[in-house]
C-alpha cells in the first residue's frame, strides 16, 4: 500500500493537486508533456526525467511538479 500512496499525487487531476490550475489533466501526464517539449519530443530522454517522480513522496512530487509546470 505504501508505494500506491507514494505515486498518488502523480494520479490525480493537476486542478485537484493545486489551487491555480484548473486542468484535469493528471499530474503525470502533465509534467510528461513538459518533459517532451522541453526534450525536443526524446522519448527516452523524458522517461529518464520521470523515473525520479516515481521515487518521490507525494508531497515532493507537488513540489517538483509546481515548480515545473507553474506560470
């Protein structure tokens, strides 16, 4: 159970997640879309760039994911 809740916050809507997106858009897709631009569409490049979400606390990753993903 432990590592279901470890990945949740990566699950839910980024609207659900954080109070200045209004995007249903699940935070895992989303930061994986920033990655792709942001990697000229390398797909293995943003599979790297996203393993280390899958190692992170569910408050680490809002962190993360809002510095990336906000403005």
């Amino acid at each position: 159970m432990a590592e279901a809740e470890k990945t949740l916050t990566l699950d839910k809507k980024m609207s659900d997640v954080f109070d200045w997106s209004d995007d249903a858009t699940p935070v895992r897709d989303a930061l994986w879309n920033h990655f792709m631009d942001n990697n000229e569409k390398d797909t293995l490049k943003t599979i790297d760039d996203m393993k280390k979400f899958e190692d992170m606390a569910d408050d680490q990753v809002a962190s993360e994911a809002e510095k990336l993903l906000k403005g």
